[in-house]
C-alpha cells in the first residue's frame, strides 16, 4: 500500500471512528443532558482540569516520540510502558490525597469522591497508551475505530443506567472509568505487542529529549484549554460551567474531533517525508484545504442552528447555552489548522519552538482569562476569538517557515472554503426567523438548506476541492461496500 493510499485509509477509518465513536457518544450526551441537570455536567467540569494536566505529564510526549523514531524497539516501547504506568500511579496517589482541598476550593464537598474515582481513569489510559502508540505508527485505525466504538457503547450504556436509576454525576464519571477500562482490556487483547521486562535510561533519555519540551508545550495547551472551566467553576456557578461544557461538547463534535483525527493520521504521514520538503509542502497543503473546507462548513453551520439544535436535542432547560455555543463555534474553526501547524513542528524536531510558541501564546491568553472574571463568561468567549486567530497566525509563521508555506498562502488557500461556508451560514441563519415550525422540523430544514448551499456553490464555481473530497469518499463508500 502507498503512502497515498495509506493517508486516505487512515483518514478513512479514523474518520469512521469520530463519526461513529462521537456520534454514539453525542446520543448518550443527549439522553443524558435529558436525565441529568446543568449543575451535575459542571461538577465534572470542576475537575476536568486536573485529570487533563495529569494525563499531560502521564504521556510526557513519549508516545510522538515513538512515533517519530523510525526504529523502535522492544526495548523503546517497554521503557516507556513502564515509565507511563508508574507515573499514572504517582498522579491518582496525589490526585487522591489532594481531593479534598480541590473541593473546598471549589466549596463543592461532593468532589472529593467524585476526583478519587474519576482518578483511575488515569492508570488504564497509561497501560494501553503504548499499544495505541504502536497502531497509530502503523496508520492501522480500523482496529482502533472497533475499539473505541466498542468501549463507546459499554461506557455510554452504563451510564444511562446508572443516569435512570437516580445515580446523578455518579453515571458522569462511571462512563469515563467504564470506557478507560474496556480500551485498556480489549488492546491487550487484540494488540500482540506486550511489555517485557526491560527497562533502558538511554532509550528513556534518547525520547525524553525529544518529549520533555513537547510535554510542556503540551501542558501549556492543556491548561490554556481548561482554565476557562476553572475560572467558571470558581468565579460563577456550576450551573454556569455546565452550560458552558455542554456548549463546549456540541462544537468540539466537529472541530476538535476532526483535529484529533488530522493530528493522528498526519503526523506519521507527514514524518515520512521529513527530509524531502517539497513532497512534505505538497502533502500538508492538500491537508489543510480538505480538512478546513469541511471545518468551515460545519462549524459555521452549527452556529448557525444553534438555538433549534439545543432545545430539539437537549430541550429548552439548557437554552441559556445557546450563545455560548455560537461563540465557541467560531473559537474552534480553527482547531484543525492549529493541530496541523504544530505537527510540522513536531515532525522537523522542533519541541523546542513548539515550547516557545505555546509559552507566547499562553501569556497572551492571560487578558482574556481576566475579562471573563471581571466582565462575565460571554467576554470572555468573544476574547478567545481574537486570542485563537492570534494563536494560528504565530503557529503558521513559524511552521510555514520551515517548509517555505507562508501564512499569506495558507490564508489564500482556504479563503474560498470559508467564503461559501460562511454565505451558507447567512442563508440557514436568517431562515430560521423564516420557518415557523417546530425546532426539530425547523433543524432539519435548515441543514438541508445549509448542504444543498455548499453543494450548489461548489458546483456552479467548479470548486476543486469539492469534486476532489467527494471522489475520496466515494472511493472509500465502494471500498467498504465491497469488503
């Protein structure tokens, strides 16, 4: 199989994971935002954070650095099993100890217990992160797509079990453990690789100074991504943070997810050209056209039927999400290209610019976090807008440096997507004072306007990437049909 065919299947099936993986796993949210309150969502968004920044350090950037290496071992991959699942340990023993003054931080006691189960999470994503490691290296997502669709549907099953019997954010956390845990279990089983016992400091060295500046940077992200729950958390009411994560959850559908599969599919297609910059150009220029003309189209679109989305889906409980929803979808539309700069960094060996870039960035981010506190949560979401646009324009200076991609031709690049996505998003927006239906009718009709736009535009201007993304596709439909 070529390199090319490799990308596509990659993409493929990682694109059938996100649709079906965080399809099921926006239908549990559903019936759970149903059964359960705002208040509850924000409780577990209390700490989000500090399981986030303990999987940071957990992972610590090995895992791209195994990917990155070209000739791993036995050795490499035992090393840093051992080195993740220790550390896991460490974290959950800390994570335990200092449950209850997060709670009085908080002054939310319930979240003592909630922080020690949630905790373990932890240890079963360390002992399978090297399998997932190894079959993302190998670009073989099918068996990834069946595992995480699997542990999908367990997780997701329990906790409205759990969510109908009166379990309340009990069910919120039990999902997150449940779905750590059956990954964990089925890559031991269906992964033939198993740690031996062999430790190496030189191996452990060799990655470590390749990943201790991608754990930064990552750690840096990390709590940049999550100090906007700490402050809400804090400063206002978990109603409030559950507002805002549920909001949160509906826009990361497509822009986040759809930046974890370019960042896991690119970043071992693009290392394969790491010494030949014009093919590594060619490559990632055909990635970021693709992947921001369906970005554009999506999240414009979700924001323009926000209001008939949240109360057809979640009901009218959850309406004062609305806005935040609208904002947050113009924050992620540029997730993708972000995780696609920073993965050309990382491709050339430059943690150490990544690090730089993310410590810039987070100072900047710093005013914005300190409007919210002193103006309220909507400034501050309007603030992240500026901030991430400033955020892309510094990530692809320095990326396009490095494979002579500058920032005023990745822009020109993706101008005409955003053109049509945003004239689509126009039109849905302003039919929507136009139907006088229900907001389930009223939804449908406006996402039907909203592709029949895009196609329409796409064919009458001849917009190659349309015919080019559609021939993918239906490529990849016979492909499947036919197996």
């Amino acid at each position: 199989m070529t390199i090319r065919e490799k990308t596509i299947s990659g993409l493929s099936w990682s694109l059938i994971e996100n649709i079906s993986n965080k399809g099921i796993n926006f239908i549990i949210g559903i019936i759970l935002a149903r059964l359960l309150s705002p208040n509850e969502f924000g409780l577990v968004g209390m700490i989000t954070i500090f399981i986030a920044i303990s999987q940071t350090f957990i992972t610590s950037g090995l895992g791209l650095a195994l990917i990155r290496k070209n000739d791993c071992t036995q050795k490499d991959y035992s090393t840093v099993f051992y080195f993740n699942t220790s550390l896991s340990i460490l974290f959950y023993v800390l994570l335990f100890l200092t449950s209850r003054p997060i709670a009085a931080f908080f002054k939310e006691p319930q979240l003592t217990d909630l922080l020690k189960v949630l905790s373990l999470s932890l240890i079963f994503n360390a002992l399978s992160m090297v399998q997932q490691t190894i079959l993302t290296k190998e670009i073989n997502f099918q068996k990834l797509t069946t595992i995480s669709i699997i542990a999908s549907v367990v997780s997701g099953a329990i906790s409205i079990i759990l969510a109908y019997k009166g379990f309340g954010v009990w069910s919120l956390v039990w999902k997150t453990v449940i779905y750590s845990f059956v990954t964990f279990i089925m890559l031991w089983i269906l992964e033939s690789w198993k740690p031996v016992l062999m430790f190496s400091f030189n191996s452990f060295r060799e990655m470590f100074r390749f990943g201790y500046k991608l754990l930064l940077s990552t750690l840096i992200y990390t709590v940049y991504l999550n100090i906007y729950q700490l402050v809400i958390g804090k400063f206002f009411s978990a109603m409030n943070l559950g507002y805002y994560t549920r909001a949160n959850q509906f826009q990361q559908l497509p822009s986040s997810n759809l930046s974890g599969i370019i960042q896991k599919v690119s970043l071992p297609v693009l290392v394969k050209f790491q010494d030949d910059k014009v093919k590594l150009k060619d490559t990632y220029k055909k990635m970021v056209q693709l992947t921001m003309f369906l970005t554009f189209s999506m999240m414009i679109g979700m924001a323009a039927v926000a209001n008939p989305l949240i109360i057809f889906l979640i009901g009218e409980k959850w309406l004062p999400a609305v806005p935040y929803l609208q904002i947050l979808c113009f924050v992620g539309i540029l997730d993708p290209l972000h995780s696609l700069n920073l993965n050309i960094l990382f491709v050339d060996g430059r943690s150490d610019l990544g690090l730089k870039l993310e410590i810039i960035k987070f100072i900047l981010a710093i005013p914005f976090v300190v409007i919210g506190v002193l103006f309220g949560i909507k400034y501050m979401l309007l603030g992240m807008i500026v901030y991430t646009i400033i955020a892309y324009l510094i990530n692809s200076r320095w990326s396009g440096q490095i494979m002579n991609y500058p920032v005023i031709e990745q822009i020109r690049d993706v101008a005409p997507s955003f053109a049509i996505a945003l004239t689509m998003g126009c039109v849905v927006y302003i039919s929507g004072f136009l139907f006088n239906v229900s907001p389930g009718i009223k939804l449908l009709l406006q996402m039907i306007l909203g592709v029949v736009i895009v196609v329409f535009i796409s064919k009458i201007t001849r917009f190659k990437l349309y015919f080019e993304l559609k021939s993918i596709m239906l490529s990849r439909f016979n492909s499947v049909k036919v197996f």
